[in-house]
C-alpha cells in the first residue's frame, strides 16, 4: 500500500513539475506575469535579451510573464527569477514577491520529499502477517478450547484405555478381568510362561493364605524401582489367585516389570461406566463401601498396611474383607454409601469432606461411632446426619 | 513502541547549532527559539557558572569585566569549548521543552559537511549530555536544502549555498544524496573580521565584533555600487594612535572593498564545487541555477555577484536565517520518510 502510494507520489512528482500554480493566470492583466511584461515593454527590452542578461533560460521568463509558474522548477527558483527579473527591470522586487506569492498562494509551496527507497524484496507485509498470525492464534485457541471441552465431557463419562494398558489386556486377558472365577482359571494364567503373572510374595498379613502357586512365587527376582502404577495395591491379582486371600498387601518387593502390566490393568482395563464391584472374593463381608459419586478411598489394616485403594466411580462398590482392624480414609467422606449386612449405616461425613481412619467395624458404623472423634472434629463436627 | 510512545510524550526538537544563531524548532509547533550562539560564564569562588545564555549573553560580548565572560562555544561550525557548549544545548533544550513531560526528546542536530567525525561525535555527546533522549545529526546542506524547498529527492541536480556565521557550505544534491559537498571556513564571523581588519587599517579605529557586525548588516554590500559611496554610516570605536573613542563616516564603498576577500572565497568555493559537479547534474543546475541560504545570503548583492562570477540564475530563499533549521525540523516531522538522510551513531 505504501509503495503504490510512492509511486502514485513519483508519478505526480515527475510529470508536473510540481509546486507552482496560477490559480488566477493572468488574463485580467493584473497578474505578476502581465506587470512584468508590461515594464518590460515600456523599457523596451527584449525578452531574449533580458535571458542573456539574467542568464535564465527563455522558456522561464516566457512561462512567467504567461502566468505559467507551474512550468518553472520549483518554488523557490520561481522567487528567485522573478525577483531577479524585477531587479533588471528596475521594480519594487519586495512588492513584486508579495503580489507574486498571493498569486501562488494555494499552491503548494512545499515540494514532496521521496526519497528512492529500494524495491522491497517480495515479502508480505508485517501487518498482514501480524493480522493473519493473530487470526491463526485465535482460531487455534477456540479450536482448542472447543475440542477440549468435548473431550471433558467424554472422560467424565469413560476413561480412554491408554495403549500400553490395552496391549496388555490382550496380552493377559485372564488377569486383566477382575472376575475371579476359579482358581483353574487363575493357574491357567499362571502356567502361561509368556505373560508373568503378577504373584505375591508371601505375604505379611496373617490372615492372608499363602498362593496356591508357590513355585511362582519366586518368579519376579529382578528388583527395578516400583513401576509408576505401583500405588495401586495388588487387589486385583490376589483374588485372582487365592480364592480367600482378601487382603493381599503389595509385596514388599516391587513386583517386576510385568507385574506393573498386569496390575493395572485388572482394576482398569474395564472400562464404561457399569458400575463395578470390588472385593467379590470376600463373600462372608458385612461392610459394603458404595461410591454415590466419585470418591478416592483407601483401606488400611492396623498396621498401616493397604488392602486397598483406588478411586471409585459413581456406583462401585467395595466389599470390605472380614476382617477387625480396618480403617477407610477417603476423599470424599460424602460420596460413599456404607451398608451394614444391607442397611444403611450413617453417613461418615458431607460431600467433599475427608475422613481418615474410619473404622470399618459394623457395630461402630450403625452405630455412627466409626469416625474417631479428633478427625471429625477437625473436619467441622459434622458426621451424623 | 515504546520509541513511538516516548515520542508522543516528549517534544522532540531540531536543532541549528550554529555559529552564530541557534535555533530551535520543536515538532508540531515550528521555530520557538532564535538565539544567538553566545554564553556568558561567571566566575564565583574559582567555579564556573552560566551567568547567561543567548540574547542576554550577547549584550555582554565584548563589555564583560574579569570575572565574567561571553564565550561563543562555536567557531567555524564546530564546537570548540564542549562544556560551554554543552551548558548552551541543555539551556536551550530546557527553555523550550516541556518540563512535565517525563521522557527526554529526540533532537537533530546540524553538521556542517566539512566537519570531521570527531566535531560530530563531540556535538552528539553534548546533546546527549545535554539531556537528548536520542541524537542524529543532519548535515547542513542538505537541511537547508529541504527547508527551501529544493527538489532534492528527485533525479535533477540542485546546488546550494549555505553562508552561516562560521562556514559556507557549498552542495550539489541529487536524489536525496549530497552528490558533491565543499565546506569552506568563511562566513559570517570572517566578514565581521575582515570588517574590523579594514577598518583597523584604513581608519586607525578599532571596533568590537558586535558593532562590525551591525556594519556588515548595515551598509555591507558583494560588490561596489556603481557610482558614489552608496550609504553611510557612524561607526564608533576607539582609536588606536591616541587610544581615545572616535567616531566616524564610513560608506558603503569601503565596507565593499573590505569584504572583497571573504566574498571572493564564497564565489572560488562555488566555482571548484561547480567544476566538480557531474556533466549531467551541471546541465541541471545551468537550467534552474544556485539557491543561496543562510544569514551570508542576505549581504548586498551577494547574488550579484555570485550571478556574474558564475554565469548561473542565483535565488536567495525565503527566510534564508531558518532555512536550516525549517529543514532539520521537516526531517523531525517526516522521520519516517527522511530517514535517509539522518546521520546517527546508533
């Protein structure tokens, strides 16, 4: 735009020579040209003779005593000769100029400065190229902002199966579903060389019966540091393997490689939103944790070991092992409905609100005991209802 | 941006740090300040201090007692005492911008053409001192050709002659460039000298540079008048055989003869300057002829003169005192666009 303006400019600049105009000629007679001319003439000078003299070429003065000021090269060449003119004819040159410069006035007297700048390389403007970036940016935003909230509204519902997790659903398919069905099943998945399975050591709680698999307890010897899921306990392949080892605590040794696989993907690889049921094996249990809404809760024993621990989603339930000496610390004390042998026990706190070492105890529970006094306290004194 | 803002803010200015006159010309408001180049400096207890500056110091010139003095910080377009100078710049650059403002102007400078890079580095550093937010320097002819008018920026060969008080500049432009400079150390103030140099001899009186001045505006004149002795006037000084005050007649005549030697310096200086002027460009300036600028111009037929040694059409510009400074200021107007022709150490 900047150029086409120049060179609008240059063109306009070199056709006309530009800044002198008559804009009243002087075919009244009373112009500076036709005053000139006729002291000029009452003199009896020639206009030839007057150029030689003034050493301004003929066309100049011509143009002048026409009127022609826009003919001359400029301005103040223009003020130059006339007054020169003047001088040689013996007129008032101050008065001259005056009568002149009204004449002229209107036209500009400034002449247009531009200078002649190289051609630009053939490259956009940077206000274009700022406006389109600009444009580009907003779009991506949206775009982005848009996409994202479609996607939230989608992991609200299921949560994508990551590829590593599904690989190894395909991989291990009888340790991937939770379903403990019977112990073949477990030994089959055991006796498969090619996925280990995730076996505990012996384990440190006393209620835990040993694997029905002993020579595989021995199989993960390689100790790389805990796998990044290894939070999640092995709930999941302990009832897998042992019909009544409800509370397998993680082995003290981190399980392999493999077992990072397989972990995981029990509790994970189902996806949808059904809800699900946790703890089956334990059938004699008469506490039964139920998410009314997404709430994180861990089950400790008394010796500070955990037996389990994940977040459940609205409708899972956790059968509790029966076992004394449980203790329930969750995130979200109002998102979990407690059953006791089928009926409601009072709730243990308002949405939102964590509780730590609910006793998992039934009598403690219906009777709306379980939450030790300190951590209600503390958490606002609410807990019954 | 943040240049452009800061340039909203302060007055940037243009300066015409000449040898005799400064002026001043601050964006959007035109010429605010003419003063003489002159400063007066009072000696208090051993420490320098700025008694006056301008008009008021150049009342002092030449009638100070010991302890005070009037400094012209230039002489020949140049500085020569950078701290009086300096004091001058922040002087004038304090008078005349707003003080509210926050942020330091940006200010043009002029240089003469002839002058070295260390004269130009030393009046960038002044201004810089002097409080400039930033400095770029404009060489003289080519200021005082845009503030003519000339059509420097087109492909047509312009010549100018710029007489200031300390230099003469002499210029063929073309194409927004200077094609071929010459900066001869003669101008006003040499005039003066050469007035005083004359009268000295001639008339056995001495006279200060004031008065010699007021001589030279007066009754100085190129060229002889044709017939007689022209105007007359009364000078006064002191005479140098019996060291009393005098007074007496001096014509028109004499102060002609006596300028004879600076005029003839300004006419050889064009004349080399034409003789090195490319064929094409000197077709050019034959056509449209010389357009003298500055306070030199304004000498009695200098024109004359000029026109007759050099067989060319000689224009005296419109208001040849500001034509510099008007140019300078057009530049500061139309950055964008004369950016070319700014010089600058940035």
């Amino acid at each position: 735009m900047v150029q086409r303006k120049r060179k609008r400019l240059l063109i306009v600049g070199g056709e006309t020579e530009p800044p002198v105009e008559s804009p009243r000629g002087n075919d009244d007679g009373s112009g500076v040209g036709s005053l000139l001319r006729a002291e000029r003439l009452r003199s009896r000078f020639e206009l030839r003779d007057v150029a030689k003299a003034l050493r301004i070429r003929l066309p100049y003065l011509e143009a002048i005593e026409e009127g022609r000021f826009n003919e001359l090269p400029g301005a103040v060449y223009a003020v130059g000769f006339i007054r020169a003119y003047a001088r040689y004819l013996g007129l008032d040159q101050a008065d001259i100029l005056r009568r002149f410069k009204e004449e002229a006035a209107g036209a500009n007297q400034g002449t247009e400065l531009i200078f002649p700048a190289p051609l630009p390389e053939g490259r956009l403007p940077s206000g274009a190229i700022l406006l389109v970036s600009l444009i580009v940016a907003v779009a991506a935003y949206g775009g982005w902002f848009y996409l994202s909230s479609l996607e939230e509204a989608a992991t609200t519902r299921a949560p994508a199966v990551p590829v590593r997790l599904s690989a190894a659903v395909k991989d291990a398919p009888a340790v991937t579903t939770i379903l403990p069905e019977t112990t073949s099943n477990a030994a089959t998945t055991a006796a498969r060389p090619s996925p280990p399975v995730p076996v505990e050591l012996p384990p440190p709680a006393p209620s835990a019966i040993a694997s029905p698999i002993p020579p595989q307890a021995t199989l993960p010897p390689a100790p790389p540091p805990p796998p990044r899921l290894a939070p999640v306990p092995a709930p999941a392949p302990a009832p897998a393997l042992t019909l009544a080892a409800p509370s397998a605590p993680p082995p003290p040794a981190a399980p392999s490689f493999a077992d990072s696989n397989a972990i995981p993907a029990a509790p994970e690889s189902v996806g949808g939103n059904t809800p699900r049921l946790y703890g089956e094996v334990n059938i004699d249990s008469r506490v039964l944790i139920r998410a009314t809404a997404e709430s994180w809760i861990q089950v400790n024993d008394a010796g500070g070991t955990i037996v389990f621990m994940r977040t459940m989603k609205q409708g899972d339930s956790y059968m509790v092992p029966p076992r004394p000496g449980l203790f329930l610390y969750t995130g979200n004390a109002g998102g979990l409905d407690i059953l006791v042998d089928g009926r409601q026990a009072p709730a243990i706190g308002r949405p939102g609100f964590v509780r730590r070492d609910v006793a998992l105890d039934p009598y403690r529970l219906l009777s709306g005991t379980a939450v030790p006094e300190a951590n209600r306290a503390k958490a606002g004194g609410d807990s019954g209802r | 941006m943040i240049q452009r803002l800061l340039g909203m803010l302060s007055a940037d200015m243009a300066i015409d740090l000449g040898t005799a006159n400064t002026l001043v010309y601050v964006k959007g408001r035109g010429i605010v300040l003419n003063e003489p180049s002159v400063v007066a400096i009072a000696e208090v207890k051993g420490k320098k201090q700025v008694l006056a500056v301008g008009d008021e110091a150049k009342q002092m010139l030449g009638r100070t007692p010991g302890n005070i003095s009037a400094i012209r910080p230039l002489r020949d377009g140049v500085i020569a005492d950078f701290e009086v100078a300096e004091e001058m710049i922040k002087h004038f650059i304090r008078k005349v911008h707003n003080r509210r403002s926050f942020a330091s102007p940006q200010v043009i400078v002029c240089v003469p053409s002839g002058s070295t890079a260390v004269e130009r580095r030393a009046i960038q550093e002044s201004a810089e001192s002097a409080g400039a937010r930033r400095v770029f320097l404009i060489e003289e002819p080519m200021a005082a050709a845009i503030g003519a008018g000339l059509p420097v920026t087109e492909p047509t060969g312009s010549m100018i002659v710029d007489i200031g008080g300390g230099t003469t500049e002499v210029a063929v432009l073309s194409l927004g460039g200077i094609v071929y400079s010459k900066s001869v150390r003669v101008g006003g103030d040499k005039m003066d000298e050469a007035v005083i140099a004359y009268i000295r001899r001639a008339h056995n009186l001495l006279v200060g540079e004031s008065s010699a001045e007021r001589i030279k505006k007066e009754i100085g004149s190129a060229c002889p008048p044709e017939d007689g002795e022209g105007r007359l006037m009364e000078i006064k000084g002191r005479d140098l055989m019996n060291g009393v005050p005098k007074e007496l007649l001096i014509s028109e005549r004499q102060i002609s003869e006596s300028l004879t030697e600076p005029v003839s310096a300004i006419v050889e200086a064009v004349k080399v300057a034409l003789e090195h002027t490319a064929p094409e460009l000197s077709a050019d300036i034959v056509d449209k002829g010389i357009v003298m600028t500055g306070g030199g111009a304004l000498l009695t037929n200098l024109d004359h003169v000029l026109h007759h040694s050099t067989g060319l059409p000689v224009s005296v510009a419109d208001d040849p005192l500001s034509c510099v400074a008007l140019g300078t200021g057009r530049c500061l107007e139309e950055m964008k666009t004369l950016r070319n022709v700014l010089l600058t150490a940035y």
